[in-house]
C-alpha cells in the first residue's frame, strides 16, 4: 500500500498507529493531563469527597482527544513549514511515513473521542467542546498573523483545567479558571523557551515568535515572566481551592524547577533547550500531581 493511503487492515496496521503517535508526541500529554486531574479532584473533594472514577476516565479520554486532535492538526498546518526547517524537516508529515490522509483521519477521530467524551460527562462540556476545539486548533496559524503565537497555546492549554472542573461540578468555576490560567502562562513561558532553538530560521521563512521578533534575551525575559506568574497563581489556586501546606510545598518545590529550567538557557548558549523543555517540565507536572493528591487525600478524599 502506498503511503497516500490509510487502511485499519493487515500486519502494517501497528506501525502505521505508532507512527501517528510519533507525530502527535503522545507522551506529552503528561504536561497538561495532571493539572486536569489536579482540577477534577479538588472539585470532587469540595464535592463530597470522593473520586468518581468514571468521570475522572471521561477527562483523561477527553484531554488525550483534545491534544491529540491538536497536535495532528498542528502538524498538518505546519507541514510546509517543518519541511523548511532543517530541525523538523524529519518529521512523520514530511517524510511521507504518515500520509496527509491518515493525519487527517488520526485528527477527526480524535475529535470524536473529545466529543463522545464531553457527551459522556455533561451538557455543558457537550456545548463547549466544539469551542475548545476552534481554540486548540488556531495554535498553528497564529504563529502566521502575530509575533506571540506562545500567548494562544497558553490560552488554549487553560482548557483542561477549566473543562475538568465543568465535567466534575457542571458549572463554571473562577478556581478551575485561575489554575488553567497558571497552565497557561506555564506553557506559554516554556514554549517561548522551545522556540528558541528556530528564531533564526523562522525569520528566514517568516515565521512569527517572540525570539524572531526580538531576539532571545526579550523572549527569555518573556519566558521569565510568564513563569514567575504561574507559581503567583498556582499559591492562588491553593487558597481558592482551600489546599493546605503540602501543596504550596508543592508550588516551592514547582518554583525553583522552574528557576532551573530558566537557568539551563541562556540568550548564547542554547544547547540544554531540549533538557529544560523535557526534563524539567514532566517533572513540574507529575510533581504538582503527586503534591495535590497528597494534600487533598490528607483533606479527606477518598477512593
């Protein structure tokens, strides 16, 4: 079979999955999925106390849809642009091992699953999904029209917090909207840093970024920035959400990863961007999880 093809039959069907979750990072979905279950327990704790495990699998369900579904459409978007950059000119798209039509199949269905999912969990996350899919998907083409496409990604990643705590409770929530606000600049800050390793191609290209637009030593002052209001809002999200010690523990030990993370790049020396992009941010995001659940199960929730 040629690889414009797409076909759910016969021995290649394995590697032809494992190449689309190469193209999408599946295994980044640990950055944003534990601040969804960050939300979704601390709404059930203030619930009644305990985990509703079929709800809490509806969110995962529905956060691996979203980003998947985002990230093949990133792809596809992006692909002429990737072919460009000799860092990305590799990836799945452009060599041809996934075909524009097994993306867009890997997409669509993707978005089903979030739609089955918010369709599974409420009303509310049922009439919103179609929303969080218009905003997960304009990531790519914001990085065509202004220099601060990092801005939109942050705006599009405090849909998981946010549409955690509607799935637990049904209603909107300003607690859910700071912590997804805190994702947000989190992911927005390091995606500045991630930007860095191309600033020079992108503006060969016409690529728009904070480091193309003005350079590194802006765009790590930027990055900075953003990462010194994502711990000022994580304390807040800890107050409104009535955690305790274990948790701004947590943001302590959250905040000076991130000052690590902001150490590893320097404006001349950007060889560690992939260490502090990786590395650093797995552990913020599983490390806040584990704190949270420590502090909201020492609060009373239980299985």
């Amino acid at each position: 079979m040629s690889s414009a093809t797409w076909s759910f039959e016969g021995p290649s069907d394995p590697g032809r999955v494992r190449a689309f979750l190469d193209l999408v990072r599946f295994e980044h979905s640990v950055f944003a999925l534990p601040f969804a279950y960050i939300a979704a327990l601390s709404a059930m704790t203030a619930a009644n106390g305990h985990v509703h495990w079929i709800q809490l699998l509806l969110v995962t369900i529905a956060m691996v849809g979203a980003r998947t579904f985002a990230m093949a459409v990133n792809r596809i978007v992006d692909r002429h642009i990737d072919a460009r950059n000799p860092r990305t000119r590799n990836r799945e798209l452009v060599t041809g091992v996934v075909s524009l039509r097994a993306a867009w199949v890997g997409a669509i269905v993707a978005l089903a699953i979030l739609f089955l999912a918010a369709y599974g969990l409420n009303t509310l996350c049922l009439a919103l999904s179609p929303i969080a899919a218009i905003v997960l998907a304009g990531y790519p083409y914001a990085k065509r029209f202004t220099w601060a496409p990092h801005a939109v990604l942050g705006l599009a990643q405090t849909i998981g917090p946010i549409g955690a705590w509607m799935a637990v409770t049904g209603h909107w929530s300003w607690t859910s909207v700071v912590l997804g606000a805190a994702v947000g600049c989190w992911i927005g800050g390091f995606d500045i840093i991630y930007a860095l390793q191309d600033y020079e191609i992108d503006r060969e290209i016409g690529v728009k970024s904070l480091p193309a637009r003005f350079g590194p030593h802006v765009a790590l002052a930027c990055s900075r920035a953003a990462h010194y209001v994502t711990v000022l809002l994580l304390l807040w999200f800890g107050l409104l959400a009535d955690l305790g010690w274990v948790w701004t523990l947590g943001v302590v030990a959250a905040a000076f990863a991130l000052a690590y993370e902001q150490r590893l790049v320097k404006p001349t020396d950007l060889s560690n961007v992939n260490k502090a992009f990786f590395t650093v941010n797995g552990f913020v995001g599983i490390g806040l999880f584990m704190f949270a659940l420590v502090d909201l199960v020492s609060r009373g929730l239980r299985p």
